[in-house]
C-alpha cells in the first residue's frame, strides 16, 4: 500500500469511528441515510451522491469496519435490484437532479426497486420489447406488459425500457425510465412457480404516465443504459462478495460432515471438484471486484453469472442425491410471497427446483453463452436477420 493509499486508509476509518459514534445503530434507516451522507455508501461514487470519489478497492474496507461495529447494513436482499443496478446506472447514466433524487432512498431501502424489462414476447431478446412509450405534453404515455419481475409487489419504483421509436431498428428505438409503481395505471399480479412460491409477476401498464424528467439518458438510448444495467446484474448474480462455503455449496459441505452415514467413495470425489470449483467461481468474482473501477463493469460479468447458474444446479442435484428419498421431501408448497429468495436455508427438494430459474433470470445461460463469445473472445457475431430493418417491420 503507497503511503497516499495509507492516508486514505486512516481518513476512512476515521470517518467510520465518527459515523459509529454520532448515530443510533439501532435505527437502520437514519443510520444508513447518515452513511450516505457522510460518502460511505459507495465511496466511488461523486461527493454529494454517497461517496468520496476514491478508489472502488476502498469500499470494502468501509463494509468491514462497518460490520465489526455492529452498524446495520443495506437491505440487499430485499433491493438487490435497487441496490445493485439501479443505483450504478443512475450514477452513470442519471442528471444532477436525478442523482439527488433517486440514490439515497436507494441505499436506505426508502424505494424498493424492480425490473420492467422482459415481455412475453421478449424474454431473452431485450431489444424487442413493444412495451411503448408516447410522447404526451411534458412527460410520455406507456403502454404494454412486463413479465418475471421479481418483487414488483413491493416495489415503489421500477426501471423500466419502452419502445418510443417503432421506425427504427430494434436496438435503436428504445428508452429508460424510471417508473412510479404507484400509478393506477399499473396493475401487478403474481405468477406461481414450480416452488409454489410468488417471487415474480406479471405487470400490464395502461396509460401509465411518466414526466420526462425521469427518462435516464436520451431519448433512444435505451439499449445502451439497460445494457449497462444488465452488466451490473451479471455481476450482482454471479460475482457478489461471498465468503468460502457460502452459497448453495455450504449446506452441502456442512449435511457432509454432520452425517457420515450419507457418504460413498465416489459422491466424495463428486463432492470435492464441485467445492473446488465453487472456491473458483468465488474468487474469481472477488478478483473480477477488485479490479472493476468507478463506472460500468464489463462482459466478464456473463461468465460469473454463467458459472453461478451451471455451478447451483448441479451442487443442488447433487444435494438431492446425496439425502436419497429424503432429498425430496419439500415440507411448504404454500403460495408465498417472499421478499427475498433463500437459496440456502430451504430443504435439498426446495434448493434443487429454485436453481432451475438461475439459468433464465439475469439472462439466458445461452445469450450470455454469446456475449462471452463475441464481446470477450472476439468471436464472429451470429449472423442476424433483423439487424437493419424497422423494429415495425420486423415479423411477430
């Protein structure tokens, strides 16, 4: 560490002491809209906007003195989706006034987030989306259905992409907002999965109005800023800080130990390449963390995401195997309507049905498959039909 890095260092942790000592821990909304004040929030982050303007490596300096202080953290469970895209595209992407605006309430969880991206038919392919946005006065009329949006039950404001320009390629005719879940025009309804859970809905919006004063970037740049957002999900999912053991590998690890009586030779080799390669994808996002910088990370984000969903559905069929008929007890088929997911602290039978979603959510295993190959490998892209024609022109 240079002597500047050890200045900045001290500084922090100064900041933490002081942070610590003038604030009530037991309040978690004051105290995190203190941090956020005080440019610890994320310390890349602008001054004014929740950080510092130093270094993203620092952050996790703030995040450790913080938890040895016993100081409450940001719900990232219940706003993964604010927390970790949201608030990075509204920094980059986001006015002044937006800036002010949206990210606070963010980081305290004032504004729970969702995602109105994916359609019925536009689930893999973004840029298809026929939700439509009209200009009307000062601000734009949306019109369309939104579907497997996680918590939008809960949720006060969504990001959102419409189509505004059907005369244009595909890619080239949309727009992001940021959308008022409270408008009557919204109707939510949820979808029950294979777990018997209600984790995601269905969204229709009818006449739902938005001012142009909450449309991130300009006017047909959509696909640029969700596309910065989908990176920053990618990373979320696949490359969140985590330490060994965590995930769906440790309740493995831990029935292992506790019940030799489940063991064979050959479930033990199985058992140690699936640890071994769960350690891999650990570190490989603690790397990939450390060396992201203030702004949007990049494609590398696919292959965490990739390695998370491939590497959580074979850990959870081994787990069925390994627990034999009780393996596919699964005790609560009750419709809930969880604001987080537990992937860990179900049974085996619940573990191995949720992960059938993480190939699906946050993208395709097979789009992602695409980007690693054209944006990371150079690959030659796919040979793509609807490249150039008006997005109204295009079949459906």
């Amino acid at each position: 560490m240079t002597t500047d890095e050890q200045s900045i260092a001290r500084d922090l942790s100064e900041r933490v002491a002081t942070l610590v000592e003038e604030n009530d821990l037991s309040d978690p909304t004051g105290f995190l809209g203190a941090r956020f004040d005080a440019g610890l929030a994320w310390v890349h982050f602008p001054p004014g906007r929740g950080g510092l303007g130093l270094p993203q490596s620092f952050q996790a300096q703030v995040d450790a003195e913080l938890a040895a202080a016993g100081a409450p953290g940001p719900a990232k469970g219940r706003n993964g989706i604010g927390l970790g895209m949201a608030a990075p595209t509204i920094a980059a992407f986001g006015t002044e006034e937006q800036q002010q605006k949206y990210l606070r309430p963010i980081f305290t969880s004032e504004h729970i987030y969702c995602q109105l991206f994916s359609e019925p038919g536009a689930g893999s392919d973004l840029a298809a989306v026929a939700t439509r946005a009209v200009r009307e006065g000062d601000g734009w009329r949306v019109n369309g259905q939104k579907v497997w949006t996680s918590g939008a039950q809960n949720a006060q404001i969504a990001i959102l992409v419409a189509r505004t320009d059907p005369s244009v390629p595909k890619h080239a005719g949309l727009t992001y907002f940021l959308c008022d879940m409270s408008d009557p025009g919204i109707d939510v309804r949820p979808l029950r999965q294979i777990t018997g859970e209600a984790e995601f809905n269905e969204v229709f919006l009818t006449d739902v109005h938005i001012p142009d004063s909450d449309r991130l970037g300009d006017e047909g740049q959509g696909w640029r800023v969700a596309t910065a957002t989908l990176n920053n999900e990618r990373v979320a999912i696949g490359g969140s800080a985590a330490a060994r053991e965590s995930g769906m590998i440790g309740p493995v690890a831990q029935a292992w130990r506790q019940h030799p009586e489940l063991r064979d030779p050959a479930m033990h080799d199985e058992l140690l390449r699936l640890w071994v390669e769960a350690e891999v994808a650990r570190l490989t996002g603690e790397r990939l963390r450390q060396q992201l910088e203030a702004g949007q990370p990049g494609p590398e984000g696919s292959g965490l995401k990739l390695a998370f969903a491939r590497l959580a559905q074979t850990i959870s069929g081994f787990d069925i195997e390994l627990h034999g008929e009780a393996g596919l007890r699964y005790d609560d088929w009750t419709m809930r309507r969880p604001d987080k997911v537990d992937f860990t602290g179900r049974e085996p039978g619940y573990r191995y049905l949720r992960a059938k979603g993480n190939s699906i959510e946050g993208g395709t295993s097979e789009i992602l498959r695409n980007v690693i190959a054209e944006r990371v490998l150079g690959l030659p892209p796919e040979h793509r039909i609807d490249k150039d024609i008006a997005w109204k022109d295009l079949p459906r």
